[in-house]
C-alpha cells in the first residue's frame, strides 16, 4: 500500500470512512479488508494494495 499512501488520490479518512459502510460480516464467508480511494469507488484493487502491480491512476503527492 506504499503506492497508495504517496499518491494524491489516496486519502487515509477517506478511506476509513469508506471502510466504516462495510462492517457487515457474513457467516462462512472470508471477510477481506477493502481500501477506497477517490478513483476507485468500487475499492482499490487487491494487488495494488499489496505492491503486487503498480497502479495505473498513481500520482504522486
């Protein structure tokens, strides 16, 4: 997430505030932590966060 926390888009209380709408938790299924930014409405793509690939809306601060 080093990429999103040095982009302009990204912003950290945007982001839990984005988190806060998904405390729904359902029985038997995997409850997977979502990251939000202002591009992406829908939540940060899961190998963005963890570095795997580079972003292709990243800017830098």
């Amino acid at each position: 997430m080093k990429q999103c926390e040095n982009c302009i888009f990204y912003d950290k209380e945007y982001d839990e505030l984005r988190q806060s709408g998904d405390d729904i938790a359902i029985v038997g299924q995997e409850n997977k932590e979502k990251h939000y930014c202002r591009v992406f409405k829908n939540g940060i793509d899961d190998d963005v966060i963890e570095d795997v690939k580079n972003c292709k809306k990243y800017s830098f601060k």
